[in-house]
C-alpha cells in the first residue's frame, strides 16, 4: 500500500488543481490511499514533515518517506512514481 500525503491550502490555486487528480487517482488505484492536508489547519503535521512549498506530495510505503514531489502532477505522472516505488 501507497499512502499519498498531499499538502495543500484553500489559497493555493496549483493544490486546487491538484486535489481533483490525486484523488481520481487514488479511486482508480486500490493499492493508493490517500490523505489531505490543509497546511493552515494542521501547522504541525507540515513541519514534521518539512514542507516549505505548496503543493507538496509525500509518498509514503510501510510508513516511511520514498518519494516528494513539488508542484501540480498528471495522472500519468503520479502513476509514474508509484510505479517506481
């Protein structure tokens, strides 16, 4: 199992592009779990895992960071990445 955190905020125009795609993705993959982050609401989680830019993809497998990625992606980019995993 995939788990796709995807920090974001209600300003950020590119996280609004990018919540639609993450989580079509996540439906069509069943090994893709996804969490949503809003960045002003949960300051800690953000800082825990250092996310200076939005939006902020963070791949975790086995609870563990493999892959972070800056900026709005494809479907086909993120299946790209969860390929390589």
């Amino acid at each position: 199992m995939i788990k796709i955190l995807d920090f974001g905020a209600d300003w950020c125009p590119s996280c609004k592009v990018l919540k639609p795609v993450v989580e079509e993705f996540a439906s069509e993959n069943d090994n893709v779990e996804v969490e949503f982050i809003n960045v002003d609401q949960d300051a800690a989680s953000a800082a825990k895992y250092k996310v200076r830019s939005l939006p902020t993809l963070i791949f975790l497998s086995e609870d563990e960071e493999v892959h972070r990625s800056l900026g709005a992606k494809t479907k086909s980019e993120l299946a790209e990445i969860v390929s390589s995993i």
